[in-house]
C-alpha cells in the first residue's frame, strides 16, 4: 500500500479516531501530542443522531462510551437568590450519549492504541514536502520521514499554521471567551449545573462534591493574551467577572488554587480546501466551533471517511483528501453554525435578551423543535460503508 506512514499530529478525539481506523486499514499512524498524556478534565461533548452513533458503533466503542456516559445533565439558569428562572432537560445538551472529553479521549486512545504509535509531550515545528513524503521535524530535535501528515490539533492547530498559513487567516472570534476549571474538593457544587447570568457574563458550577467544576463565559471584543500564561488568564477572568453577584466570588476564589485552566475565545474555523499536498485537517482544525458546533460528532465522523477515502484510493492522496472533503465538508458547516449562536445563548447581551432566551426555551413546543432540528442536522450525511477496505 502506498502512503502507508502517516503522521497525526492531536490526540485528543479527532487524531485517536483517524489512527484506530487508519491501522484497521493497513497503515502505520503515528500520533504525536504536546501534552505530556493524555489531558485530564474538559467539559462533557454529546453525540446525538443516527450518523454519530453509527460511526461509534462501527468503530467498537459504543457500548464503552455508554458505560462511562454521564447521563446527561439538566441546566438550571438561577436569579441572585437561588430561584430557577429557567429549567432545560438534559437532552438538551446531552445528546443522545454524553461523555467528558477525557473519558472520550481515553476510550479512543485504549481502542486504537496497539495498533499505533503514540509520541507524547512533543510536537511538529516544521514540514517540508518532497516529492515522496513530508520531512517533519519535532521539537524534541527528532526528525522523520512520512508519506502524509494529518492535523488534528484543534482550533489552533500547528500543523495548519505551518502548511496553510497564520491562525488569523481562518479563526474567527465570535465575540466571547469561556473557561472551565475544576473546583477545590469539598466544594458545594450541584450534581447538575446551576448557572447565573448577568448581562454579558455566565457563571455556573456543578458536578457534585465528587467532582465539582466551574464554568463561565463572558462577551468581550477580541482579547490579547498568552494562550500559555495560566497567571495572565486568571487575571482577566477576575477583571471579567469583578462584582457579580451570585457565588461568583467563591468560584472565582478557587482559582487561585486549579492547576489546570481552559480558557479560549467562542471562534469558528473556515479553511478551504482542508488539504494542500500531502497535508490534510480533520475535526477542529478544519472545521471546528469552540464550544455548541457538535465538534466531537464532526470529529469522529471526519475521521471515519478520511481514514475510508484514504483506504479506497489506490494510493491517490489528493484524490482521497477531495473525497474527504466533498462528503464532510457541507454536513461540518451546519453542524459549526450552532457555535454562532451559543455566547448568545449562554450570555445574552443585554436584560432583553436574557429575558427572551428564558421566555423561548421555557416554551416546551418551541423547544422539542430545536432539540428536533439539532438532531436532523447530524444526519444530513451520506455516509459510506468502507467494511471492503479493511486490511
């Protein structure tokens, strides 16, 4: 098989998913990962619709990811004194199957893991093509040969940067910035999310005392700041949030304290095409929403038919990365658009606007239309069977 030795570079959902497939095939993946391990924490992803779990299923982890799943939670919008002023039921979130984004990376990574091979705590710091494959090399000072090099590194994908051009060509900011962090043990958290809003500004927390986290989001222009300076981003969540009622000083107490932080902008990614050589994306470097654009589905389903197209080609990449692209690329796009919409839903701008978010999703009829509409968007694929490729 020609092009057999491909390079992933992210192994957080996107990457383990195209490796299990690809070694299923015949190939010999290799993924590569800046984090030391597998990351810890993140918010729960959903999977909803008859194409999510179809690709699950074909793929072995289904039933796995069911008995790890969290059920679903309910979301609770309170006033400043604790009473509910809007109440979603879990589907509502959670989709058909609702994983924490670390479970779902462990369950892909055991799936695919003696098949391929896994680099941890290094990373890509350039690609040059050469007529027979892409000369990588790695920040660690290694340096490889491949036949092909995917990018599954998320939103602010590396190998994008180093094959397509800077983010700022194809991150858009949608006008608001997220952060999740773990709360101190013991905190007084709700099994289910209980959330505050002011104009502009979510603070939520839940999980129980087991496992309790918080959530906020808040509307802001774009932001300048160091994606790995934790100190400078603990400092614009407290100007972000300075005098909101609620428990929103506890909350923001604890994170003086978290060892991990996520925070990033709500932002969108628009590249075309997804290939150039024998350089591909796939999941969230291609097409991703930061938070409500189902990406995890979108992952895994792009995934699939990469790994397929690249199966089925006889050995012709750019025709398999055209094939790739022109099934996923339209289905990606309205799945992405729910992530326009979800600073507005979380935080709505203004006291209007909080007030006709809680009016429209408190009315039953108008909300099983939206949960209906999500789910038919997740099925607006044709997607292939590849069983005849497997090695």
């Amino acid at each position: 098989m020609a092009d057999k030795r491909v390079l992933i570079s992210g192994a957080s959902v996107a990457g383990p998913a195209l490796a299990y497939w690809l070694a299923r095939y015949g190939f010999e993946p290799t993924v590569v990962e800046i984090a030391p391990a597998l990351r810890g924490g993140g918010a729960a992803v959903d999977f909803r619709g008859e194409t999510h779990l179809t690709v699950l299923e074909r793929m072995g982890v289904l039933d796995r990811l069911r008995e790890v799943q969290t059920g679903g939670s309910p979301m609770t919008f309170v006033d400043e004194r604790g009473r509910t002023v809007l109440h979603l039921p879990a589907d509502f979130a959670g989709g058909d199957v609702e994983v924490l984004r670390s479970d779902l990376s462990r369950v892909l990574h055991e799936h695919g893991r003696a098949r391929a091979d896994y680099v941890f705590g290094d990373s890509i710091t350039a690609l040059t093509e050469t007529p027979d494959g892409v000369d990588v090399t790695f920040a660690s000072g290694a340096r490889r040969t491949f036949d092909l090099v995917i990018g599954a590194d998320g939103i602010h994908s590396r190998v994008r940067a180093l094959a397509f051009g800077p983010e700022e060509r194809f991150v858009s900011h949608l006008g608001y910035y997220v952060a999740s962090w773990d709360l101190p043990a013991g905190f007084d958290a709700p099994a289910a999310p209980l959330s505050y809003n002011v104009p502009g500004r979510l603070v939520s927390t839940g999980g129980g005392p087991d496992r309790p986290g918080a959530f906020v989001a808040f509307k802001s222009p774009r932001l300048e700041y160091d994606r790995h300076d934790v100190a400078g981003q603990r400092r614009l969540l407290l100007d972000a949030f300075r005098g909101v009622g609620w428990r929103t000083p506890e909350v923001l107490a604890s994170l003086a304290h978290t060892t991990e932080l996520y925070f990033d902008s709500i932002s969108r990614v628009d590249v075309r095409p997804w290939s150039r050589g024998r350089v591909a994306l796939v999941g969230d470097a291609a097409c991703g929403a930061t938070i409500g654009g189902m990406g995890a589905g979108t992952a895994v389903v792009g995934a699939y038919v990469l790994a397929g197209e690249l199966a089925t080609a006889n050995g012709d990449h750019e025709a398999a990365f055209r094939r790739y692209e022109d099934r996923v690329r339209d289905y990606a796009r309205r799945c992405q658009k729910g992530g326009d919409r979800t600073g507005k839903f979380l935080a709505p701008a203004s006291r209007f606007a909080l007030l006709a978010r809680n009016g429209l999703l408190g009315n039953k009829f108008l909300l099983d239309l939206m949960l209906k509409a999500g789910k038919d968007i997740t099925n607006k694929i044709d997607l292939p069977d590849y069983a005849h490729a497997a090695a």
